[in-house]
C-alpha cells in the first residue's frame, strides 16, 4: 500500500520519524512529503533512510513526472502528523504552494491528521472552525491529547502517540463506519499487546496479570493522587436524606490502580462501604454530604499532582435541616422539599487548578444516544474545562452498582480521545493512561 506522510513544521515533527518508521516496519511504500518549516525540525536523509524513497518539498522536483500531482493519485492513504495550526488553516483553504499542498488537492485517498499545537491554539475559533470544515469534507483526526507541550505548558494539544495514529490511520481503510473514533474505541481495532514498556496502550489492553506495561514500570511514582468516590447524601432530618445510587467502585479501581503505578493516593469516600476499601493502599477520608466533599477535597487538592472527581456529587441539598424526624402525619398526602444548589466542586477545582496540576471530571448521563450522549459532555467541559472529562454511561442497569462501565474521554474543545467498555478495572487503566501522558 501507498503511504503518504505529510509533515508540517511544528516541534512534534520529530516524533513523525516514528510514524514513518511504524509503516515502513508494516511493509507499506512510504513516501515523506515535509513543508519547508519541518525540515528545520528534522532533516532530509533521516526522512530518505527510514522511507527508502527520495524526499522533497518543492512541485518544481521531477516536473517531468509531474510529482505534484502523482503522489496524491498514487496514494491509498494520506497522513499528515503533526498537523500544525497553520496547517489545518491552510487545507482548510485549499492552498497548494508546495508539494503537501498539491498533494492533499490532488488526492482521492482518504486523508488523516494528528494535530499538534498549544491548546490556546486548538481551540481558538478559527481552529475549531477548520477542524469542523475539514470534518465535514471526510478527513479523519487523531488526537490531539493531553499532555506536556513546550516549555512548562501542559494541556490538550500534544501530538498522539506514532503507534495509535498508524493504528488509527490504518482503521480508517479497514472500518471507513468508524473513522475519527479513536482506535480503542472499538476492541476490533485494538492492536495486540505487543508495545514495549513505557509506550501507551490502548484502552482495555492489559497484560496476563490485568496490569498493563506503563503500571509495571511505576509511571505514576512520586505522584500525589486525589479520588473522590461514593455518592453524596443530602440529609433533611436526622434519620432520612436525598441521595444517589453511586457505590464509590469505579472511584476505588481507579484508586487502586493509581497506587499500584506508583502514586500516593488519598481517597475522598462519600457513604462507601467500608468493606470496599479494605486492602486499599491509600488514605481514606470519609464524608458524607456535598459540602463535606467539598471541604476534603479541596484540602487534599492543595499538595495534588491530579485530582480524579468520579464522586456522584449531589447537585442541590435540603434548604432545611430538621433536628426531628419529619413525621408523614403532619404532611399529608404529599410533601414539597424545598432544596438549594450545592456548590460545584469540579468547576470550583478547575477555577483554582494551578499549573501543571491535572483535573480529571465524571458526568453520568442517562443519554442512550453515543452522538448526543458526547454533545452533553461537550457541553460540560465547555462550562468546567477539566484536562479530561469522562462521559459515563449510567442507568436502571448500568453504570451504578455494577461490575462494568463505559466511558468517553473529552478534552477541551470536545475532541473524544478514548472510548471504552468492560469492567470498572479496565476502565481506570484507560482513563489513568491519559493521566500518566499527561504528566510526562
């Protein structure tokens, strides 16, 4: 098969000689087509040695052939990593002053970007309004996820991993159906466990001990982990209160998981039984309503590297408080509870988030629709820009008190960046890869 991989000028173009190498190692044709700016980042005979084929920037090469135009007809699939803000404006634009240009116009093969910019560049307007117009003229994205950027920056914006967008890339041809979804979205496009220590795996892949490789290498050593877990309840007297059906699971896996990388890890519980707990490595404050939670988990955020809010916090308490049972016979056939909103503890977080300190959101939702259950989650991390916020799939049957989830992962600007099912286990390793990226 014909690879086309398009390089742009941006500091992640060094991690194109990885996506070059993966194909190459896949025994496709790769041709390297740089823009002049990614040629300042890396150099011609490294691109020509891993490629085998000669490389150029200029349409004025090998005009007899007319290379302008017949590496995009030639092409199966086109890449282009990374893909710079400018980049994208330019696509978006149809410009064609150099070979990348003309190639991606002349081109019928399906086309796939891994963006790579500071996130204030991601999701400015005129960004996201050129990822929505090349969305809709077929091409696919890949990334961008959260991690360390240039200089002491750190958000959405890093550059997916080579491996995920060869995997990626190469989806698009095998499952058209599922193009722009993540790779590990679907187990049917997981690459078999096979990376190397360190590397990231996609979501759900474990090794025969359940723990994957970057756990076996402590990736979160040294890093100070807060988890809040359990649901809320919202006394009205002293025996009765408003509550939610949140066994704390989901919180405690990822809690357990984060101790065994490495991580110090304090557990906020709200009304977890204690029995659930047993064995944790880590220290456990228990609370029990909203403002509880809020108190502890803003004092434990203080010394945090990453906060995980997974907790079902109440969103409105009782406006009063009963000292004495409210008995039904003074009530009547029905009864009106006045209640008041709860603070909100995620925003609050993400208002106070120094830098370099990573905010990990929940939003359970009820939406059996995957498109309008990720336009909810869309809608939150807008409101409460969260590093990650992970969309969970909850109901009379799922989601709560149950051995299993399924989440999406969102990054400001809406972008899903992983999607995956299976036990509450499986899950937090998911969701603690994108942490561990992340933090690097």
């Amino acid at each position: 098969m014909t690879v086309i991989v398009g390089i742009t000028g941006g500091i992640a173009a060094y991690k194109a000689v990885g996506v070059v190498r993966e194909f190459v190692k896949q025994g496709h044709d790769v041709h390297v087509v740089p823009t002049e700016g990614a040629l300042r980042f890396v150099g011609v005979p490294t691109l020509e040695a891993l490629s085998r084929n000669a490389v150029t920037t200029s349409v004025f090469d090998d005009v007899a052939e007319v290379r302008h135009v017949s590496l995009g007809r030639r092409a199966d699939l086109v890449v282009v990593a990374p893909a710079t803000a400018d980049a994208l404006a330019r696509m978006t634009a149809g410009l064609a002053g150099d070979l990348l240009g003309t190639t991606l116009l002349a081109t019928e093969a399906p086309v796939v970007v891994a963006p790579a910019m500071h996130p204030q560049m991601w999701e400015h307007p005129a960004t996201r309004a050129n990822v929505a117009t090349l969305r809709d003229r077929g091409v696919r994205f890949i990334g961008p996820v959260v991690g360390a950027l240039t200089g002491d920056d750190a958000g959405i914006g890093r550059m997916a991993e080579p491996e995920d967008i060869v995997a990626g890339a190469l989806a698009v041809l095998d499952h058209p159906a599922d193009a722009g979804r993540p790779a590990s979205a679907d187990p049917s496009l997981q690459a078999a466990p096979t990376r190397p220590a360190g590397e990231i795996r996609p979501a759900g892949e474990t090794d025969v001990a359940g723990t994957g490789a970057r756990g076996e290498q402590g990736d979160l050593a040294g890093v100070r982990v807060v988890v809040s877990a359990g649901g809320t309840r919202e006394p009205f007297d002293p025996v009765r209160f408003v509550g939610n059906r949140s066994s704390g699971r989901q919180g405690l896996a990822i809690a357990a998981d984060a101790a065994r990388r490495g991580a110090t890890v304090t557990v906020v519980a709200a009304n977890v039984e204690a029995a659930l707990t047993t064995g944790l490595d880590a220290t456990v404050v228990p609370v029990g309503s909203a403002l509880e939670l809020a108190e502890a988990v803003h004092a434990a955020a203080v010394d945090a590297d990453v906060v995980v809010m997974t907790a079902a916090v109440a969103d409105y308490r009782p406006a009063e408080v009963r000292t004495e049972k409210l008995k039904k016979d003074l009530q009547g056939d029905t009864m009106t509870l006045e209640l008041v909103r709860n603070p909100d503890v995620l925003a609050d977080l993400v208002a106070a988030r120094r830098t370099g300190q990573i905010v990990v959101g929940f939003a359970a939702e009820t939406e059996p629709d995957r498109a309008a259950r990720i336009e909810l989650g869309r809608a939150k991390i807008a409101r409460k820009p969260a590093d990650l916020l992970v969309v969970n799939h909850v109901g009379w049957s799922s989601g709560f008190e149950r051995e299993e989830n399924a989440i999406e992962v969102l990054v400001p600007g809406g972008e899903v960046v992983r999607e995956t099912s299976g036990s509450k286990a499986d899950v937090a390793t998911a969701i603690l890869d994108l942490v561990a990226t992340a933090l690097t």
